[in-house]
C-alpha cells in the first residue's frame, strides 16, 4: 500500500497566493503582517508536496512558474471557499463581515451611493469596500479571481459569471449649448471632429460600432482619456462626442445632451461568481441594490430629455 500524499494546507495555499500577488517574499510578508520565514516555510512545503517549483525569482520580482500559473487557479478557489463556510452559515438577519464591490467611475458616482446608505442601515455590520475596477485588473477578471466579491460590469452575458441585470444606461449626443436644441441627425454626428476616449475603453468600441452601422465615418476621431477633459473640449467647440448618461451627471455648464437618432445605451449588470450568488450577504446586498436602482429610475423621467448644463439658460426640456 502506497503511502497517502500529504495534501496541501490552506496556509500554504495562501502563502502562495500572498506571494505571487505581492510579487515577492519580503513585499508579501511585510503586507500580511507576518515573518518572511513562515511564508517562504509555507511555499517550500506546498512545492515538496505537488514535485516541482511554484514560483521563480527574476530581475522584476518573484513570479510563477507554469505550474505555479495552474495551481494559482486552484488556489484561489480553495482559499476563497473555505471562507465562503463561514458566510453560508450566517442567518440573513444578522450580516457581519466585509464585502468587495468594484465599480467603475459613473456608477460608482450616481447609481450605487444611495444603495449603499440603505445597505448599511439594514446592515450595519457589513463593511463594503468600494473599489476601482480599473485599478483592480478589469471588472469580470477580479470576479473571477476573488479580488472582489462583486463589480459593476457592461454586459448582459460574461463568461464564467452570473449576470443581474441592473439598468440599461443612455448614450446621449453632447455638443457646445450654442448648437442649439433641435433633434439630433445623422448628419450631425459627421459634421464636427468626434472625441471619444481611448480605442481600448469599452465605450469606444460600442459608439464606434454604433456608428459604424450607420455609416457615419470616423476621419476625425481625437481620443481623450478623461471625460472632463472631453467635456471641456466640446464646450469650447472643438469637437462633440457621445457619452452614457451617469458619465455626464451633473452636465457641466456651457454643453447640451440629447437623445440620439436612435436610442444606444450600455446594459449595466452586477456579476458574480456562479457558487457565490447564493451567499446571503450577496444574496442580501444584490437585493438592496436592485431595490434602488428601480426606485432611481421610477424618479427618471420615460420621455426623452435635452439635458442642459447649469449655466446662462440652464434646464431640462422634454420632447
């Protein structure tokens, strides 16, 4: 009879991770709070019990090996569902613990402060973390590697995730207010120069897909990388662009935002992963917030909007 093969402990499975997301022992070591030589003991016993290296030093840091990349995966699941016993165990009446939404700006700003406030008074012994999703590797990618709990993402469908659908947020045509408030054409989104952000930003390619669909070349195309610089830009005339709705709130002074020719607008959902969906604080928080975002769009108004900035003439002119 073959002697059983020690199995790996959580300890070292989260040494591991420490290790390999710090990029270093003594980087990692300093951030959990713990001694060099536990989480270097710790990796050294993990790689003992799999036969072979987990992770290399190189000239930018200790990084995995192949096989490192493979267990990481693992790792990550097993580290995170050993935490989820003690969440899946909780009385949904009685929440405690730490919760990591990421979001990206616009919604982060406008739609999820007021379900947050109503979170906490039902909840106080929740604390949820609000992060950038940017600044955390992508909305879905830090799902599915459990650097957050739940994000904010664009998208009806994402592999590998369980979409709630949240609301689905307008793209509005914004040009300088001198332009004036009559319908938007086609013609107008080819007559002035186009500011979008960068090629790589999502909103990029979904107003660059609108248009293309309908044959509105983009010969002048400047990419800016932050909307108030954009805003700025269209408000002194060089240029007009097409931005969501919660990216433009408040509208700054100055500038016009109406309704386009025909309606585009980005499906806002908040994702998580598959086995997690059940947790009762998820469970409890995605309700509360989907009870928000309903009561905000029961105070939106159906019809379309020109929406003014608040300067000289300032206001709101339905149509």
């Amino acid at each position: 009879m073959q002697p059983q093969q020690a199995q790996p402990t959580l300890a070292q499975l989260r040494a591991l991770l420490l290790v390999s997301e710090a990029g270093g022992f003594g980087e990692a070591a300093a951030e959990a709070g713990v001694s060099q030589s536990s989480l270097s003991e710790a990796v050294s016993k993990l790689e003992t019990a799999v036969g072979r290296p987990l992770l290399r030093r190189t000239q930018g840091g200790t990084v995995p090996t192949a096989a490192g990349l493979r267990v990481l995966v693992h790792a990550r699941a097993a580290v995170q569902a050993a935490a989820d016993v003690l969440l899946a165990a909780q009385d949904e009446g009685a929440l405690s613990g730490r919760l990591r939404l990421s979001s990206f700006r616009s919604t982060a700003t406008h739609l999820l402060p007021p379900a947050l406030s109503a979170f906490r008074s039902l909840y106080p012994g929740v604390t949820v973390m609000l992060l950038d999703s940017e600044a955390h590797g992508g909305s879905e990618s830090a799902v599915r590697a459990g650097r957050v709990d739940l994000s904010v993402v664009v998208g009806r469908q994402v592999p590998g995730l369980l979409l709630t659908p949240l609301a689905e947020d307008e793209y509005l045509y914004v040009a300088p207010e001198s332009r004036g408030l009559h319908p938007v054409s086609w013609a107008d989104l080819a007559a002035a120069p186009m500011i979008l952000p960068p090629h790589r930003d999502p909103c990029f390619e979904r107003v660059r897909g609108y248009l293309e669909a309908h044959a509105i070349p983009l010969t002048d195309l400047m990419e800016v990388e932050q909307d108030s610089v954009t805003l700025s830009m269209v408000r002194y005339g060089l240029g007009i662009t097409v931005m969501p709705r919660l990216a433009l709130s408040p509208l700054p002074p100055g500038l016009i935002a109406l309704p386009l020719p025909e309606p585009l607008a980005r499906p806002l959902s908040l994702a998580v992963l598959p086995q997690r969906a059940g947790l009762p604080l998820v469970r409890a928080f995605t309700r509360v917030l989907l009870d928000s975002v309903q009561a905000q769009a029961a105070l939106t108004p159906s019809v379309p909007e020109v929406v003014v900035g608040e300067g000289k003439g300032s206001g709101r002119v339905r149509h």
